[in-house]
C-alpha cells in the first residue's frame, strides 16, 4: 500500500486529538505515548490542548497521571495504569553509557543505589537533599561525591541512576514542597508488576506506531535515543507500506487512513509530543521549517506553528500581567481563512495559561527554550 503524506499527517493530527479533541486527560497523554514535562507549563499546555475545555490546572489535577522519566530519560508524564509496560519497554534498554568513564558508577553501584532509592521511597515522599542522606546512608559515602557537572557545582555521583530507578519502577515525581521537587514510589500511587521485556517493546511499538505510524525501526530508536538493532526485530511480521518510495511500517490491524487533509493551524508548546515523534524530518519540517524550527534536525527546541499538520513557524509566548502576549512568526503567508484559525487558537492559549491574549504576526527573536 502506497501512502501519500497527506495522508499520513491528517492521521496523526486525528490521533494527537488535534482536531478532535479528547474528554480525557489520561487519554490525551495515552494517546500521545507520553507528554513531555521537562518544562511543567509546556507539558500541561500541551496536553491542555488536546483535551475540550481543559487548562494547565486541569491537567495538573488529574490523578491518573505521574511524573516521571520517560523516553530517553527524560521528564514525562504518564499514565499511572501504563506503568507496568513504560517499566516493562524502559528498563530493558541499553543506557547508552551515561557519564564518562571517571565519573560512570559500576554496575555494582548502579545496582545499590536503584536498590537504596526504592527502599527510601517505599513509604516516603522525600527532596533531592533528603534522598541523598537515605541513599548515603544505605550505600556510602562515594554515592554523595560531587562529579556531575551541574548548572551551580556538581550534583552528588547517586544522581545519575535517577532515571534508571525510575525505569525499574520504584521511583517517580511526588507533590512540590514549596518549590522544591520531591520524589517518592510510584507504587504507592498504585501497585504494578512490570511487564516481561519482550511483551513491553513490542506494546510500546504499537502504541507508538498507532501515534506517529507509519515509521521505522531507525526513527522508533530515534524516539527512544538507542541504537535501532535494539528494537528491529519488534518490526518483524509487523504490516509495510510504502511512504514517499521508502518503506515503513504499521501496527497490527491499523491500516485505515482518513481520505481528506489536515485543514487547521495550531500552536504547539516546546517539545510538544506530535513534533518530537513524528517522522521523516524533512516531510513534517519543509522548506525553510527544518533550519528555522529544529536544532540539526532536533525537535522540540522550539515552540510550533503548525499549518495543515507540517510545520509552517515557530511561536513565543510572554505574560505581562494579565496579558498572555503571543508573537507569531509564519514561514509563509497566512490567507484570511487560516488568520481566523489563528486567532481561535490563542485565544485558546490564553484560556489554557490564564491570560487575557494579545497576538503579534512578526519575528521571533528570542533564541531556543527563551
């Protein structure tokens, strides 16, 4: 079967909810295999987006989700009921080795320090300082060294297994205290065994697939920052068609696409999902896109504008006072039509982040994550 990207990106704008939006929030986040959350407000504005009515406070108050470290370790927010197979899929794959070697623990140290971490969370809810004395205390000493460069200092050596912990299931983001990040267990929001490697990869696949598909064994590892002889097997069996003259591939039994194009403009926050994941580069990001909208072909340092499903500029928002100004710059024209859109979605933007929004059509001239 033949694909046009027409096609393909009307698909996957259905999927992201980003014509049709969710009534969920768990669902928006299913949906889209995660949401990036390294920036708090553009991971909730991004889910936001995608669910009717919602604001960041809505997403900030659903119970079914955890914050935690998702793919490529880094911060996502997840679906509490997903646990068993992100712990399952994350947990099976290669690190990638992490820090250099004067600095990298051993295997033995990563060992006790997931060990150490699980037991001090298993009925507490404790700072980044506080953790560090319960590790200490469980492991030595050498756990609270100095060694990884941080934006003040170093961080102590324990640090760097925080994603790992979090990949074997035993920790996970707590409550704020203040505006200090907490961390606890996420089995004490609910119990999960995780899934057997295999069976975890190949869900995450799919789901992936269902996402961001067609796709293939190098852009799944891309999206999961590891080398794609790691996860080419899982594509074994799976249904291939044909996409611009290469070929790619679809999840079992998901072989329908819409007969009709993307026809809406959106705003995208930064590491939005839906530009993160989705693949070949050079389709989502045309023409002048791919220089002005990604750093060497990376996503997710700038804000989207989104036109028909490809990316047509790049957007920034700041507060002032009550009043969300909204500077957008388009890669092309805008006709009177995708104007109006425009403005629906900013005032939506303004109804998401709690301002009053003023938009302004010019350059951007803040530089990436401003």
């Amino acid at each position: 079967m033949k694909l046009t990207w027409q096609a393909v990106v009307a698909r996957r704008m259905h999927r992201h909810g980003l014509l049709d939006p969710f009534e969920a929030v768990v669902d928006a986040v299913r949906a889209m295999c995660g949401a990036h959350a390294q920036i708090a407000s553009a991971g909730e504005t991004s889910v936001a987006l995608r669910v009717d009515g919602a604001t960041r406070a809505t997403v900030q108050q659903d119970g079914e989700l955890v914050k935690t470290f998702g793919p490529r370790g880094t911060v996502h927010l997840l679906p509490v009921d997903d646990l068993a197979m992100w712990t399952g899929a994350l947990s099976a794959l290669p690190s990638g080795g992490g820090q250099p070697e004067p600095i990298r623990m051993t295997p033995d140290q990563l060992a006790q320090v997931v060990d150490a971490i699980g037991d001090a969370l298993a009925d507490a809810v404790l700072t980044v300082d506080e953790l560090t004395e319960e590790v200490v205390r469980r492991t030595g000493e050498w756990a609270r060294t100095p060694t990884i460069p941080a934006f003040q200092g170093a961080w102590a050596r324990w640090r760097q297994a925080v994603h790992v912990a979090a990949h074997a299931g035993v920790l996970c983001h707590g409550p704020l205290r203040g505006r200090l990040t907490t961390y606890t267990n996420p089995h004490r929001l609910r119990p999960f065994e995780p899934m057997p490697a295999d069976k975890a990869l190949s869900e995450l696949l799919h789901r992936y697939l269902s996402a961001y598909g067609p796709a293939t064994p190098q852009q799944f590892a891309r999206w999961l920052s590891v080398p794609p002889t790691t996860v080419k097997r899982y594509f074994a069996d799976l249904p291939q068609v044909e996409l611009g003259g290469s070929p790619a591939w679809l999840a079992p039994g998901d072989e329908e696409f819409p007969d009709h194009s993307a026809e809406d403009v959106r705003l995208l926050p930064y590491f939005d999902a839906y530009g993160v994941g989705s693949f070949p580069r050079e389709l989502l990001f045309p023409g002048g896109a791919f220089e002005r909208a990604t750093a060497r072909g990376q996503a997710g340092n700038y804000p989207l504008l989104l036109v028909d499903g490809v990316v047509a500029g790049v957007w920034h928002q700041k507060k002032s006072g009550r009043t969300l100004n909204v500077t957008v710059e388009a890669l092309r024209p805008l006709n009177r039509r995708r104007r109006r859109l425009l403005d629906t979605e900013v005032d939506r933007l303004g109804a998401i982040l709690g301002g009053t929004p003023s938009l302004i059509l010019g350059p951007v001239t803040v530089g990436p994550h401003a």
